[in-house]
C-alpha cells in the first residue's frame, strides 16, 4: 500500500502537489473544471494542516513558441482562486529567482501555482523526458512531495517521476480513489463483471482486452471497433471504420472466447459522419456498400441489457458511437441512462467516456468517473504506472 498525505506531518513543510489541471481552455476561459474540482479535497488537507503548497501541472503540449500562450495556466490559477476561495500566488515562470523567493516566503496556508511544467519541453522535452536536473531542480523547492495527477501517472516526467526520487512522498486523495475503485474492480469484483468497450480502434484497447478477457464474465463491444470484430466474423461493413492490422487479434478472441465476447447484432448507418447526413438502423449483416455504421440501434441495446442488468461490477471504456454528433449519441446516452440506475458497482475510464457522460449529465450517477484516460487504460491493461510505482510503500 502506498503512502499517503495523511503520512505525513505538514505543518510549515513546502508541499510539492502534482496536480492535474489539464483543462480544456478556449480564448482564456476553461470550458470544463472538472480535474481542477478533483483536485481539491487534496489541496484543502494540505492548507488546513498547515503546509506552504507548491502546485506543479501540465498544460496541452508545448512544442513551439506559440504553443506558450495557449497553454498558460493563469486562467487556471484564477479559477482555482475561486474556488478555494483564497488567493493563489500564480508565477509565470517554470524556474528561477523568481519562484524560488516566492516559494521561500510562502507562509503556512498559502498556495502557490507554477506555470505549465510543459514550458520546459519546448527545448529539449525536460519535462516529458524526465530530465534528471530538472526534477532535481523542481525537488529542491519542496520538503515533502505529493503525487495527486491520476492523468499523468502512466508517464514517468520530471514533474512526477524525477521530483518523486528526491522527497520524501506520497499519493493525494484522488489518486488513491483512483486506484481503490480500478483496482478493486479488476482484482476483486463482484460477479457476474462485465466489461463494455468502446472507442474507435481495437488496437487501442488490444492489452485491455487481453488482460480482462481472463477475469471478466463478458465484454460488450460497440463503438468504432464493433467493426472490425464484425469484419473479422465475415461480415461486409461497407465504409465503417476498420483496424485491418487487429483483424487477426479480433478472430482468435472470438475463436477462443465466443460466449465472453458479445457483439452488436444492428446499428445506426449514416453515408457519412456529420449531422445532415441520412441515417438508418440496420442489421449487422445489411451494412451498405456506400454506408458507415456510427451508432448502435435498438435490438443491440435490447442484447446490452440482458447483459448489464445482471451484473454486479461494471467497468466502461470507451464511447458507443459517434457521440459528438446528436444524432449517433443515442447508443451513449442509453448507456448512460441504463447504468445509472443499476444497483451494482459502476466505473467509468476516463477520456472521451468521462466527457460524454459529464457531457450528457450523469457526472454524479456512477460509482467512479476516472480522471485519466490513458492512465485507467494501463491500469486495465495490468500495466505499472511509473508515477505511482515510484511512491513508496507503508
């Protein structure tokens, strides 16, 4: 077991919390709070136990000159402002004499925010890199180091991995919901457990779906990748998306898991992807020629339902269909709606799932929505995050 914040005594200590505040931002105005929302049982403990905290959060990526401005974290820290509703000491700068006299007049209580630790990768990726002076630097400002960006864990940087190797250190209070819902989920679930995957390419989710074919009772497959699998069953699937690289993968799970692997039997078709476009509902085997399946239609949800309603442990990765139009929403937002009123363990990854479900408003209807896409995907995979393998043990 990892430790924790609460491990250690935090009164007059500088706090180093990785954060993620990875928000999406249009013309300086964040467009979805939500990481930032996550990140605050974490940052509370630390001001009421009486710690200097120093936040450390990436940004977008930076791999110009003009990638700086678009992904400054000063909306952020107003934000943040806000919402702890204190100030928070936001420095521009990523190291130098600046930070380091505002760090050392920190008093106990106050928060300071440093600018995107992904201003350092725009020469020679030190942030991304994990460059071993930079998380040396970025160690000497702290006492005592905090990892709480579950986004980030599945990437060794010198904002996690490289200050981690330094300090004294611990997981914040997200990370350890993170991990207490995934992990209790794949190693210890209440059956019947059903996995259902979504997403565009089967090679995206070909480790998860190696990893939990073995512990799960069934996989429902929709999304983009439904297709391939229908492909590799020998059916046409006109201009639907197609993984050509993973039919081979595809046809040895069915080959060897037939009863566990459960794939849509109709679908909504569209002639192409954008809301003007003609739609209908088919059968699997009446794909058109000239059509792509974007959605999933009654008979499969109908299917889907035996299947979750018997379940006591659900795990979601993955939209259902091409939920960014309204009109091939629809297999998301039944999902969505069917699971929220399941008695059973319900958990969502993160990424473009968490979106459409926050997005449809059921951001509060589920066991657990993850904060980090790829990071509950490696999970899923049985894969080490090197961010929280780094933490060490009680």
């Amino acid at each position: 077991m990892k430790k924790t914040i609460r491990d250690y005594e935090l009164n007059g200590k500088k706090v180093i919390i990785r954060v993620d505040f990875n928000v999406p931002i249009k013309d300086g105005v964040i467009q979805d709070d939500n990481r930032i929302v996550e990140s605050l049982p974490t940052i509370q403990y630390a001001i009421e136990e009486g710690a200097r905290v120093i936040l450390f959060s990436h940004l977008g990526r930076v791999k110009e000159e003009a990638d700086l401005a678009k992904n400054d974290l000063k909306p952020v820290a107003a934000r943040l402002s806000e919402l702890l509703s204190k100030e928070v000491i936001f420095i521009e700068e990523t190291r130098g004499e600046k930070l380091e006299k505002a760090v050392q007049s920190l008093q106990n209580g106050e928060v300071l925010l440093v600018q995107n630790t992904r201003y350092e990768d725009l020469n020679g990726k030190k942030e991304s890199g994990n460059d071993p002076e930079l998380g040396a630097y970025w160690a000497s400002l702290g006492d005592i180091y905090i990892n709480d960006a579950f986004g980030t864990a599945h990437r060794a940087h010198a904002s996690n991995v490289g200050i981690a190797s330094h300090l004294p250190n611990g997981i914040g209070f997200l990370i350890e919901k993170e991990l207490n819902h995934l992990e209790r989920a794949i190693k210890n679930p209440e059956r019947p457990f059903t996995v259902i995957l979504g997403g565009a390419k089967v090679s995206d989710k070909i480790g998860v779906i190696e990893n939990l074919v073995k512990i799960a009772d069934y996989i429902l497959i929709g999304g983009g990748m439904m297709f391939t699998f229908l492909k590799a069953q020998g059916y046409e699937i006109g201009k639907s998306i197609l993984d050509e690289e993973s039919l081979d993968f595809c046809k040895k799970m069915l080959e060897e898991y037939p009863n566990k692997i459960i794939l849509p039997v109709d679908c909504v078709c569209g002639k192409e992807m954008s809301e003007s476009s003609p739609m209908r509902a088919a059968l699997v085997s009446d794909i058109h020629e000239d059509e792509m399946g974007l959605d999933l239609s009654l008979r499969t949800f109908d299917l889907f339902s035996e299947y979750v309603k018997k379940s006591k442990t659900i795990i979601w990765n993955g939209p259902l269909g091409a939920f960014e139009i309204d009109k091939f929403s629809t297999g998301t937002k039944v999902t969505c709606e069917e699971l929220s009123k399941l008695d059973a363990t319900v958990i969502l990854g993160g990424g473009d799932t968490a979106s459409a479900a926050i997005q449809f408003g059921y951001k509060d209807k589920f066991s657990h929505i993850s904060t980090g896409g790829g990071a509950s995907l490696e999970l899923l995979e049985g894969k080490d995050l090197p961010g929280i393998s780094i933490i060490s043990e009680k």
